[in-house]
C-alpha cells in the first residue's frame, strides 16, 4: 500500500465487511430485544444498513472497482462481545442495556470509520463518495443520539431495578451511586459515561 487512494479502497472494503457483519447480527439483537423501542430501533437499523451497504455498491462503482468486504477484526470483536452478552444476560432489562451498549460501540466504530473515509475522499477529490459516505456517518451519529435517549430515559433505569433484590451482591447506597457518578459530561458517546436519570427514583 503506498497511495492513499489505496488506503481508502483498502478501508472501504472494511467497513463493507462490517456492514454485512453488522446486517447479519442485527436480527438476532432484534428477536432478543423485548423493550418494544429499542426493538424498532434496531429494526429500523436494520434497514438503514441495507442502504448503507447500497451507498458502498455505489462507491466502488466510482472508484471503478468490484464491491468487496476485508475482515475487519474491530467489527468480529464488537459482535462477539455482542454475543457475550446475549448469552450472560440473566433479565430483559439488563440485555437491553447491555446491548444499546454494545450497539454504541459498533456506531462509534462505524463514525471514526465514515469519518476518516469522508476525509480521505474530500482529499482525492472525489466530492460524490464524499457525499455519500456523510449521509451514512449521519445516520450512524442519529442511531448512536438516539440510543443514548433511550438508555436513559428507559432502558438503564428499568435495568437497574433489580439493585434491591437478594441477588444484589454488591450492597450499593443510592448515595454511592450518585456520588460515584456525579461527573456531568455532556459526552455525546457511551451512555455509561452519562449521569444516571434520577427522575426514575
Ligand atoms: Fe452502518
Ligand atoms: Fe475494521
Ligand atoms: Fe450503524
């Protein structure tokens, strides 16, 4: 590799392997997912990937190559811990946030991704894959935007409902908690790293 167009078809066979990966995992969080808007968020991913996959088809046209997929070892490691958690996960509740977690982690993979491959075709002057890459980097941010409301004002409150239940090991105040939690970070990524809603208590 010693160009960065080459670096470019290079990586947008990543992120094509990814997205398939992505396609094929989704369902399976689909039919697991019982919280009935996370459940259509998930689906209504689904479908946005498909056209994701679409706006790659049409980048390798520009680019005057075949539509291929590298394995990307980032996405394979991302679904695993998916599958981890699908498998561990004793109650809905804590499978639904687990999951919004690990679906965050894909859209944040997917943005630094779609960003660098914008860039790197701003930078070959080629303004139509450009394009085309910022309308999916769009609808990845969305996805992540809107997975963090849902986390919080839903799915991370009901999942942390079974605290006071005999299983609860670790004997956690809610003072602790809040105190343990009172950096406001208005970070625009993992939930983990937002406030717990106190409006649920
Ligand atoms: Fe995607
Ligand atoms: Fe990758
Ligand atoms: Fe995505």
């Amino acid at each position: 590799m010693d160009s960065l167009a080459q670096l470019f078809e290079e990586t947008l066979k990543d992120v094509y392997y990814a997205e398939n990966a992505i396609l094929k995992a989704l369902p399976k969080m689909v039919k697991k997912t019982k919280n009935p808007e996370l459940r259509q968020a998930f689906e209504e991913h689904t479908e946005q990937t498909k056209g994701q996959v679409r706006r790659l088809d049409e980048i390798f046209k520009i680019i005057g190559k075949k539509a291929s997929g590298k394995e990307c070892l980032a996405i394979k490691g991302l679904i695993g811990e998916t599958e981890e958690i699908m498998s561990d996960s004793e109650t809905p509740e804590v499978l639904h946030a687990g999951l919004i977690g690990c679906a965050q982690a894909v859209e944040h993979y997917e943005i630094a991704r779609y960003g660098t491959l914008k860039a790197w075709a701003e930078q070959l002057e080629m303004q139509d894959a450009a394009q085309l890459l910022d309308e999916t980097l769009q609808e990845e941010k969305q996805t992540d935007e809107k997975l963090t409301s849902l986390a919080i004002s839903t799915v991370n409150p009901d999942a942390d409902m079974g605290e006071d239940s005999e299983e609860s090991e670790d004997d956690e105040s809610e003072g602790v908690n809040a105190a343990s939690m009172d950096e406001e970070a208005e970070d625009e990524g993992a939930t983990t790293s937002r406030k717990k809603s106190s409006r649920s208590r």
